[in-house]
C-alpha cells in the first residue's frame, strides 16, 4: 500500500512538472516564435556555475566521471577509464584531483601507443598509467606551492611547477584549472603523465 502511494504520488508530481514545463514552453513560444527548442537540454549547466571544458560546462553538482563524460576532448580519457575499470572508482566519494589529459595529449603519444594500452590483456599496465594522475584529496589551484610534490594513487610522485604564470605537472601543462566536481578538482593537462618503470 505505502509502495502504491509512493508511485501515486510520484506520478502526480511528474505530471506536475511535465504540465508546468509544456505550460512554460507554450508562454516562451507565443513570446518568440523563433526560439529554439531547448527542451532536450540539460538545464543543470545553465543553472549552475561551472568551467567549460570540451564544449561542455563541468558543473559541481556532478562528480568527476559524469563531467568528464560531457568534455569532446576527453573521449579517448573516458575510453580509458572505462577499459580500465576505474568508472565506479573515480565516481566514488573521494576526494581525488584529477590531471586530465585531452584527446590532443594522448596524440602526443607513439603511434599505437593508446590503442595498444586498451587492449584486455594490458589492463593492469592501464591502470597505472591512469591512476598516475589521480592523487588522494582536493587540492585548488590555491593549495599548490612551487615544486610541491604529490603522491598518486598509483604510488610514485608528481611534481608540480610554476613557470611564466602557467603551472605543469611534471612535463604537462595545465590549461585549465580548477574543475570543481562533487567528489574533487580536475584539472586539464595537455601531456599524458607517464609512471617510471
């Protein structure tokens, strides 16, 4: 009975919400009637302060995979994070800073490099790559210090720099900082950070 009424009153309130929404589309239409359609588009970007990033604005009320998952330069990372597992992972309370490669970034890389690392069988050398660029905690832009150095999850160091007004974590550069997510910071890196051996 009370499963019932939670789906009763459930559909009422959609019922609500779909009928205020045609109603406040009806009412913008009459007032221009060459508005767009904006029916299909996510309302939370619009609403929400956030950071642009791959066409897509990265918002803190979504955690750091769901975001990622909006940036058109990061498909090749999301790819990544999938064959490797770490969707549920980096999706997880953290807090993690992320240094995100771009589709450019990973370019970069030997011919093959990438498609070779997302084979099955090089998971495991996948992952360390990956979590290589993910460290334990939130840290802004506010928090680094020249020649800071952090611990990755995977366990060695990355150091961070600052040179001419622009910061770089080991060799890579960030080109956009400070990506704030549910569950830590992003930021944007134009070079795959590579563990030692």
């Amino acid at each position: 009975m009370k499963k019932q009424f939670l789906s009763l009153t459930a559909g009422i309130a959609l019922l609500a919400l779909v009928s205020a929404c045609n109603s406040s589309k009806t009412a913008d239409t009459m007032s221009d009637s060459t508005m767009m359609d904006t029916s299909v588009v996510d309302t939370t970007a619009a609403t929400e302060k956030g950071v642009e990033v791959g066409g897509a604005m990265m918002v803190p009320s979504k955690n750091i995979v769901e975001n990622a998952l909006g940036s058109s330069d990061h498909t090749t990372l999301v790819a990544a994070v999938k064959a490797a597992g770490l969707v549920e992972t980096l999706s997880g309370t953290g807090p993690f800073t992320v240094f995100a490669p771009t589709n450019e970034a990973f370019a970069k890389l030997p011919a093959g490099a990438v498609d070779n690392l997302l084979k099955p069988a090089m998971k495991k050398d996948l992952t360390k790559v990956l979590t290589y660029h993910v460290v334990a905690g939130s840290y802004k832009s506010s928090d680094l210090k020249n020649g800071m150095e952090l611990t990755t999850v995977q366990g060695q160091k990355i150091k961070l720099t600052e040179k001419d007004g622009a910061w770089w974590v080991n060799d890579a550069k960030i080109t956009i900082p400070d990506v704030i997510s549910s569950n830590g910071v992003t930021y944007v890196i134009d070079g795959v950070l590579m563990p030692k051996k």
